[in-house]
C-alpha cells in the first residue's frame, strides 16, 4: 500500500515475558495510546480482542469456500453420471442422492480447506518467495514486541515511550522508532 | 500479570422447590392420563390401526414372503410396551452418558468442565428406575416385542423353524437350551446396568468426599476417580455396543448392522449433551451456577454441534452402504423405514436427518449461537426431540409394524419418563453442594475463556 511513499514510522517496545505484554497492551490502551499489533514467538491467548483488533472473518470465508465446494461436486457428480455418460451402478438410479454424498463431503472440506488457506495467506501477505518486515528478529526467539502505529496517536513518540517503559518495557535500549518501507 | 481474583460461592445448594416437586408430579399424572387415554382411544379404533384395509390386501400379496416368521395381533397394549422399551432404553443411555461425560472430564484431565460437573453426575441416579421398567416391560411384554423369544423357532422340522434366528440363538439363551429362558441376554441387561450403576455410586462418593476435604491439596479423591473413570469408559464402550444390540438391533432379528453399537451412542451421547446444555442453562435462569459463563456454553455448544455431525456420519455410514449393496438381509430394515408397512415411518427418516443433522449444522454453526443462552435452548430441545425421533425410528417398525405413529400414548409416555427423570435429576442434585468446589482445577474452570 504503502510501496514508494514515505516509510510509516512506528515505535517498539520489547518486553522480555508473555505476562508483561498482554498487561502492558491493556493498561498502555487505558492511556490512550493505540496499539497496532502484538508480534511474539508464540500465539497468546485473546490478545486480539486486548488490542482490539476486529474479529477475523475467515469462517466466513470457509463457509462460502464450502459451499462453492458443495456446488461444484453436485455439478461434477451431475455432469458425469447424468449427462455425459450415464451409468447404472448397482441397480441404482445414476443420481442416486446417497452415493454422491462422499464425494460432495470430500470436495467441500477440500475446496473449504484450500480457499482457507489462500485467504489466509493473501490477507497476511504471506506465501512463498515472500519474506515479511520484522521489527525486531528476536521476537521469533524470546522476545516480544510491543508496536504502535506513531501516524494514528495523537500523544508525542517521547510520551508514549515513557508510557511504555511505565508498564514494563525494556529499558536497554529503550523503546525506539522503526521505519517500515 | 497481576492475580485476578473471581469471587463466586462455591458452596451454593441447589433447592428442590416443592412447587418444581408439583408441576413434575402433575406433568407425570398428566403422561400417565394421557397414555391410558390413548390406549383406551386406540382400542376404540382412534389414532391406532388405521392401515388394517391396506394391511389385508398387502398381507396376501407378500403371504410367501412371511410364510416361516409367524403373525402375532399387534394390539394397543403392544405399542404402550413398545413405547415403555423406546423411553426405558432411550433414557438409561441418557443417565449413562451423564456418567460417561463425567468419566471422560475425569480421564482427559479436563480443567474447563469443573463447574458443570455435578450437573453431569446427577444424571446416573435414573438408572435404576429405567433398568425396573426394562426388565419388568421385557417379562410382560417380551414376547410381543421380541422375535427371537417364539421357541418355535428354534425347533427344527417345523415349518416355523428358522435357521438363521437359530444360528444365533447362543446369543440370548446360553448356557440354557435354545427357545427357553434367555438367560445370557438377561444377565447381560442387569450385569450392564448393575455396573454402570456401581462405577457411578463409586464416583459420586468420592465426588462427594472431595467437598468435606479440609486440605485443598489433597487431590486422594480426584485421582481415585481417575481410575474409576478409565475403568468407566473403557468397560462402558465395550457394553454399550453390546447393549445396543442386544435392546435394540435384537428386535429386528434377521438384520445386523456392524456399525450399530457406534450409531445408538452417537445418538443417546449428543442427547445427553443437550440434556446437560438445558440443564446448565435452566440452572443458570434460576440464578445458580453464576460462574458458568458463556464459554462454558460455548464448550457445551460445540460439544452439540460435533457430535450432531458425528452422529450423522455414523447414521450415513450404516445407511449408504446397505442402501447401495442392497442384500436382502440387510434391506429389509430399511424397507420397514422407507415405503414398507405402508410408509408410517417414511416422514420420520427424513424429519430424522433434518432435524439431527442439517438444524443443528447451520443452527449452531456460528460462533453467536453457541454463546447465547436462547440459541443453545432451542438447539438442544430440537436435538433432543430429533434423537427421541431417532430411537423412535430404531424401535417401531420391528415392534408395532405398520400401527405405529405418534398419537396420545407416545406423548403420554415420552411426558411420564421425562418428567420422571427430571424428578430423579433434580432429587440427586439437591444432595450434595452444586458445584464441586475442591475440584483441583477449579481455578481453571473459574477463568475458562475460549
């Protein structure tokens, strides 16, 4: 989005435990600082909804990929043993419903499953051959990072730096500013 | 991150309020009415036999067909047994599954379930109330619901003679002689229930000694029940199949089914979760069980959700293969369910998958609707009456034939034992404190947040 404008400018702060941070995002959040995302070398619980991120849409999603599944295999199923090539199995009409349950089932969790998986990589901006901005390397090891989006506060980088450091942000180096392209 | 501390009372009583005593009193008074209304209505000609025009012109056509399984006068009376076996089986599983879903938290370790525990172990207590009106429906009524129990099947040279109900009769009568006293299969009705019934007791009183512990870390009790409840689950998995086939598949003699024992558990196990769903909920609208929280609900909301689907890969599993190999042996039962004996029970097959599988698919397939209280009711009251409908499919036709439907003794009934069971349910509840509160993982039950 932002390719060939000016970098945005965000702030880091690090914390060194899983505890630290989650407390950190719900009181720096009752300051009035905006906290953009939470990067750290394992999921944590319901750290989305401290942030306040919106909630994901991807079941909606796995339910229309299904469906699109579901569709598909009927219309396969159809095509094949109706128009063009009708068969009799075992005395059965070609569109006997029963028999074409499994295949339908198989399409549809594989449809819903792919289209899953391609949304959620599209919408994260990961795939192969891509290599995603860090802010800080060490949050793939044991380190957690804290990033505020400096363009959406209103409060100046210095304010929040403190406000970070209040609730519990590494002092060594101090919180600081990275610019993402 | 700082300790939160929850406060809740941990040591609150469920009241058995006599006016909740009353209005079950009344709704049993009400089935009991009902039923003998409906039996007397039935004998009058209403709501019963009314395919007896078509039965006649049908019962010359497929005469050579029934030429060596004898005919035996379906009355009003051997529907009422019929339907005193559908509740009496339909019912123990349910108190079964209570128990199971309380060994199974047991064995898994299972942190989330400590505040709805003792909802699930009031279920056991119905137990032996329905293994009475099992065993006494099966001495009065055995021989109108039971095939294989005609001896003259058993004895070769007649023409009544049928060698493949012989091939299996070691089954029901060892060590005794074929056709006599099925004492095998009797043993292993009360050797079943018996012990389900003795893990259950063994359960509850640990259970309850854990609340009188003056030392919280004394988890003796806990892990006592542990054992219990791996013994429980293991041995309960192994006789429920064997207790399936025995009340149930035993009906429809000729017909087997290797997936059956699977079939009725994922059948009596997601109705005994909607049960507890109910349960919890309508405890909760009574102002108990303040700690339960919608992700509790949501547990249980998922719980419904799975083994709906769960239950309907079983039910398609059995289905589709016998529907498409199209043996004689194994068609007959589901000819007896489609448009033989006159199509009584063809809605109900496809109500069956309706209401069992596709309502609560998209019922409960968001998040939303397993996190409100009025979405999870209506769910689990219409799975509830879809498994009802499903053992109902599982019993008639092999029982009443062509006379069965849903009339005046089927409520009647089907109000008797489910106010019965809501009696006993209350009664064990009221026993002991509502929550086990030195439960060693109460603290994660607490804070259960999904």
């Amino acid at each position: 989005m932002a390719a060939g404008k000016e970098p945005k400018k965000y702030l880091v702060g690090i914390y060194d435990h899983e505890d630290k941070v989650v407390e950190a995002v719900k009181k720096v959040q009752k300051e009035g600082v905006k906290v953009e995302e939470v990067y750290s070398p394992h999921p944590i619980h319901h750290i989305d909804t401290y942030i306040g991120h919106p909630r994901t849409r991807i079941p909606i999603a796995a339910f229309i990929f299904g469906a699109t599944g579901t569709i598909l295999a009927i219309t396969m199923i159809t095509f094949m043993m109706k128009i063009d090539w009708p068969m009799i199995i075992g005395g059965k009409n070609p569109l006997y419903p029963p028999t074409m349950v499994p295949v339908t089932f198989e399409a549809t969790v594989l449809i819903c499953a792919l289209g899953m998986v391609a949304t959620f990589l599209i919408t994260n901006n990961m795939g192969p051959g891509k290599v995603e901005f860090m802010f800080d390397r060490r949050t793939t090891d044991d380190k957690y990072a804290l990033v505020v989006d400096l363009d959406k506060n209103t409060k100046s980088v210095e304010e929040i730096r403190e406000i970070l450091i209040k609730y519990g942000a590494e002092t060594t180096p101090p919180p600081r500013i990275v610019e993402k392209p | 991150m700082a300790e939160v501390h929850v406060h809740y009372d941990l040591n609150e009583k469920y009241t058995f309020t006599p006016e909740l005593k009353k209005k079950l009193m009344i709704g049993m008074g009400v089935g009991l009415v009902l039923l003998i209304l409906g039996v007397i209505l039935a004998y009058a000609g209403i709501g019963f036999g009314h395919h007896e025009a078509h039965e006649a012109g049908k019962a010359a056509h497929e005469g050579a067909k029934h030429a060596n399984t004898e005919h035996h006068g379906i009355t009003p009376l051997t529907r009422l047994w019929a339907n005193l076996w559908l509740n009496g089986v339909f019912f123990t599983y349910i108190a079964a599954m209570g128990v199971l879903f309380v060994a199974i938290q047991y064995v898994a370790y299972a942190g989330w379930s400590a505040t709805i525990r003792r909802v699930a172990e009031a279920f056991g207590a119905f137990l032996p109330f329905t293994a009475i009106v099992l065993l006494i429906t099966f001495f009065i009524a055995g021989h109108d619901l039971f095939h294989w129990t005609h001896h003259n099947l058993y004895e070769k040279g007649k023409p009544t003679y049928d060698p493949i109900i012989a091939g299996k009769a070691g089954f029901f009568f060892f060590p005794l002689e074929a056709g006599s006293f099925p004492l095998f299969w009797l043993f292993r009705l009360v050797a079943f229930i018996g012990i389900w019934y003795a893990l259950y007791r063994l359960l509850i009183k640990n259970s309850v000694a854990e609340d009188y512990l003056t030392d919280k870390t004394d988890f003796s009790f806990h892990k006592r029940n542990i054992t219990i409840g791996a013994i429980y689950v293991v041995f309960f998995g192994l006789s429920e199949s064997v207790s399936a086939w025995d009340w149930i598949m035993s009906i429809d003699t000729h017909w087997y089914s290797t997936m059956f024992g699977w079939y009725v558990f994922a059948s009596s196990w997601v109705s005994a979760l909607s049960i507890l769903t109910l349960a919890v909920v309508f405890l909760k609208e009574k102002g108990y069980l303040k700690m339960v929280n919608e992700n509790h609900l949501h547990d249980l909301g998922k719980f419904m959700f799975a083994f709906s689907i769960f239950w309907t890969y079983i039910w398609f599993g059995q289905y589709m293969l016998q529907a498409y190999s199209n043996l004689p042996e194994e068609i007959e039962y589901w000819v007896a369910r489609h448009d033989g004996l006159e199509g009584v029970y063809s809605p109900m097959i496809v109500m069956n998958l309706v209401i069992n599988f596709l309502f609560p698919f998209l019922f409960l397939m968001t998040r939303d609707a397993k996190r409100k209280e009025i979405f999870l009711k209506i769910a689990a009251f219409g799975i509830l009456m879809g498994h009802y409908l499903d053992f109902f499919v599982m019993v008639m036709p092999g029982t009443v034939k062509g006379y069965g439907g849903f009339f005046l003794i089927e409520i009647g009934t089907l109000m008797l034992f489910a106010c019965a069971f809501v009696y006993v349910f209350a009664t064990q509840l009221a026993k002991q404190g509502l929550i086990a509160k030195n439960h060693p993982m109460m603290e994660e039950s607490l804070h259960h947040s999904i």
